[in-house]
C-alpha cells in the first residue's frame, strides 16, 4: 500500500486546523495566517490546495459534519449500544455540553457558529451547512424513531419533526451556554425538551 504524500498530510492538517479556530474564533475572526501558523505551511501553500477562504471553510463544515456523524454512529453502535434511544440522545448533548465546557466554552459547535456568520453572506457555505443539517437530521430522525417505537417519545408529531426541533433547541441552548459561560442553562433546556416536549 502507498504512503499518503506530504501534501495530502498538508492539506488534512489545514483543514483540522480549520475546524479548531473556526469553531472557537468564527469565520471573521480566524484569518488563513492564523489557519498556516497553526500547520507551519507557507502562504502559498493554502491556494494550492484550496480556491478561497470561502471555498475553505465550505470544506472544513463538510468534514466537520461527516467526522460528527460518523462519532455519533460509532457512539451508538459500541459504548451507547445498550442503551435506550432516549438515553442516546441525552448522554450525547452531555457529553458534548462537558466538552464545550472543558474548553472553558470557547468552542462551539461549527455548523451553528458558521451559520450565523456566513448563511446569508455565502452561498457556497450556506449550501454546505444545508447540506451538514440534514445529514445530521437523518441520525436523529432515526434515533428518534426508535425512540417512538420503544415508547419514549410522543407519536402525534413526526420523528423529523421531533428531530428538527430537538436540533433547534440543541444551537439555542449553545447559545445560552455561551451567553452564562455556565452548563447548567443548557443541561435545563435540553432536559425540557428531551422530557417534556418530547415525551
């Protein structure tokens, strides 16, 4: 089997570094400088790999939401196995919360920060974080699904719908925990949802 060359090592490294600074700085606040000190690249080297910070940062959402998924599957395919999709679903939110807080809530998540920044002045991103969304809507749709099945979770509203809004007041809570700097908003807002709204 071939080794993979330096340049696809180069190009994996700016886009990993992408996703940290993205998702702590934002899009205006994270420069390709920033992006190639972080790599220890040259100038040059980002265009030759990538046509614009904006086509950047469309890629980067792109990994972003397949790396995500892909966590999540693997989550409920081994350590959350045996547990209900209710459990899923709140270990999951977290899991993810105590990650953002160990970061002393600088990061958050990219698909939410990059949307609030870039939908309505991007339509390339605007497409690739359309595209992120229903990706991850199919996960909790199928998670809430078998929520449904088991009894968990309420049947006169559709999984999807269940799914939209449990992601909706997922990037609302975010927003509230950036706000306090505190878990315990968020941890109550998904708590509601999660027991109230959804059951």
């Amino acid at each position: 089997m071939s080794r993979p060359r330096r340049s696809e090592h180069i190009r994996e490294a700016l886009i990993q570094a992408g996703i940290e600074q993205l998702s702590i700085h934002g899009y205006h606040g994270t420069g390709i400088k920033q992006i190639l000190d972080e790599v220890n690249v040259p100038k040059g080297s980002f265009y030759n790999f990538f046509a614009s910070k904006e086509a950047f940062v469309a890629e980067v959402i792109a990994r972003y939401s397949q790396d995500l998924v892909q966590q999540l599957q693997g989550f409920v395919a081994g350590d959350g196995k045996h547990l209900s999709p209710k459990a899923q679903l709140q270990t999951i939110y977290e899991f993810t919360l105590s990650k953002i807080a160990n970061s002393e809530f600088k990061q958050a998540c990219l698909i939410g920060a990059m949307s609030s920044e870039m939908a309505n002045q991007s339509d390339l991103c605007r497409d690739q974080l359309k595209a992120a969304t229903k990706t991850l809507a199919v996960f909790f749709t199928e998670r809430i699904q078998a929520g449904q099945l088991a009894g968990e979770f309420r049947q006169d509203v559709t999984a999807s719908e269940l799914a939209n809004m449990y992601w909706t007041t997922w990037e609302g809570a975010l927003i509230t925990l950036k706000m306090h700097n505190r878990l315990k908003p968020a941890k109550d807002t998904m708590a509601l949802m999660l027991n109230v709204l959804m059951a």
